[in-house]
C-alpha cells in the first residue's frame, strides 16, 4: 500500500545526501553520453543503454517479487508511455551527438521547469503560484541565452540542431514525467519502469540496424565505461533509488536536490571533455538551476498530494 502524506518523513541529512548525490549522477550522464557517442552511433547508444539498464530493474522486481507481466487493462497505458520514453531518448543521443555536453547538460536538465508548466495545465490543483512563475521565467531565460549561444565546434558539429534536440527532450521528459506521475497511481511502478524500458528497445535496435554502423571507430574502454554508466547507473540504479527517496519524503522536497544537475553537468564536462565555460553557458547554467529551485522550493512549500482518483486521466 502506498504511503499516505501523514506517514512521510522529513527528507533528512541521509535523504537529502541521497537525492544531492544522485543530482551529481545524473549530471555526470551527459557526459558519458558525449564520450560514448564519440564511438557508437546515436540509435546504437541508445539500444545498449536501455539492453544495459534492465539488469538492475530485473534485480530490483526480483527482490520485490513483482510481477512483470501487464495486468488486464494496463498494456494500453504502458505502450502510451513506451512510446514517449522511445521519442525522448532518441532526442537525447541526437542532441548530444550535434551539440556540447555543457549546453545539452543546461538544456536536458531544465526538464522540472516543463514538467512544472505541463502540471499546471493537466493535474487538478497543480496551479502556478507567483513564485513559480518567476522561477520559470527565470529559467526560461537561461534555456533562451543557452540555446542561442555557440559552443565549441570541437564538441558540437551542428549546435542549433543540437540545442533544438535538448530543448525538445527535456520538454517531452516533462510530460513524460506528468504522464508517469497519473499511471503509478494505478500500476506498479516496477513494472511501469521495466515496460517502458522493454518497449524502446526493438525500435531502437532496428533503427539502427537499419541507418547505422555499429561503431564510428574502435572500441575503447573509456567508451565502453561510459555505455555502463548510463545502462547501470543512470537508468538503472539512480531511478530505483529516486523512486524510493519519493516513497517515503515529499516529493517537493526531494526534487529540491535536483536544481544542482545542470551545474554537475557543466562542472563535469569543463573537467572532463576541456569545455570553455563561455558567458552564454554561465549565464545559462545559473539561470536554469536558480529557476528550478525556486520552482520546486515553492512547491515543496505548497505541496499537497491528491489521491489517485483526482489525478486527470489516471488509467482504471
């Protein structure tokens, strides 16, 4: 049975750890995504890491002794959201093929302020107060500054393509997320996770079977640890842990510690891939993660979950 509000701890030195460091993990998977697209190709990428990210979910539905195939009246719902997460994804390689990973970092991790906006419009009571506008149109600001500026062209072949791809994920990862938040109300989380990975992975196999090679150069290690992360680590452990910390804290609270990502990220490519930290990406980067903390600081502040039965459209 799931929790009730009055049964929900405060977040904790120990939770907010949690949520900070997975914050830093999520940061870090544009990055990988950058290395290890510079040796498999997009469609390819994006086949090993869903191939990759069942193995912790499995592990995780074993554990639990949840049952993954669908129950009467939920295929529908989980092949809706199958087919969302296939789009998003195939974004996210796309747009971190053609642009840098600071700016995909910027652009991919302003993902709360339109799942902010989407929720005003679709869940019941989910109204944007004057705070959160302002959060919003702060961070808007820093899309638009991000999205018009130049980065490297060692590290972006066609920028405006690119930041095109980032800004269009992160819009669809939104209502990915509004869309997830109505089917958990009535399916397994663990199975809503394992089928909406599962359903990705045949498109994404013959896409690129069918346009790609299977490597752009030969396989290094630093590719191959990179692949890792994002199947393991990105997909696999860091949502099973999210999912427990929004089990038992506020989600508002948690999602707090999710404003630092887009800094990570920069932070991570600057270290990592040499990146210039050009004024258009510190603008951009301080921009977003202000916004989105205060957007979800206001929302923790104001927050009270509705039952299942309120949610909009929640499958029955």
């Amino acid at each position: 049975m799931t929790k009730g509000r009055d049964t929900l701890r405060p977040l904790g030195l120990g939770g907010g750890l949690t949520a900070l460091l997975l914050s830093a993990l999520w940061g870090g998977n544009v990055v990988s995504a950058k290395i290890a697209l510079g040796t498999f190709a997009p469609f390819w990428t994006a086949f090993w890491r869903m191939l990759v990210g069942l193995a912790p979910v499995l592990l995780w539905a074993w554990k639990r002794g949840t049952r993954l195939r669908p129950q009467p009246g939920e295929r529908r719902w989980l092949t809706y959201l199958g087919i969302l997460m296939t789009v998003q994804v195939a974004l996210v390689y796309l747009g971190v093929s053609f642009t840098s990973a600071g700016f995909a970092s910027v652009l991919m991790n302003s993902h709360a302020i339109f799942t902010n906006l989407i929720s005003h419009f679709f869940v019941p009571g989910d109204h944007l107060s004057w705070p959160r506008l302002i959060g919003l149109v702060t961070a808007f600001g820093g899309i638009s500054v991000t999205f018009l500026g130049k980065p490297e062209a060692r590290l972006a072949s066609n920028p405006l393509a690119g930041n095109l791809f980032c800004t269009a994920t992160s819009a669809l990862f939104g209502a990915r997320t509004v869309f997830t938040s109505r089917i958990v109300a009535r399916i397994d989380y663990v199975r809503t996770v394992f089928w909406q990975t599962v359903i990705t992975i045949p498109f994404y196999l013959a896409t690129a079977l069918a346009l790609e090679p299977m490597t752009l150069q030969p396989v290094t290690w630093p590719a191959v640890a990179a692949m890792a992360y994002q199947g393991f680590v990105s997909n696999g452990v860091c949502t099973i842990l999210w999912i427990r910390l929004l089990r038992h804290h506020r989600p508002g609270e948690v999602a707090i510690f999710g404003s630092p990502a887009p800094i990570f990220g920069v932070t991570f490519s600057a270290i990592i891939l040499s990146e210039k930290l050009s004024p258009a990406l510190l603008v951009g980067v301080a921009s977003v993660a202000a916004g989105i903390f205060i957007v979800t600081r206001d929302r923790a502040q104001r927050e009270i979950p509705s039952p299942p039965s309120q949610i909009r459209g929640a499958p029955s």
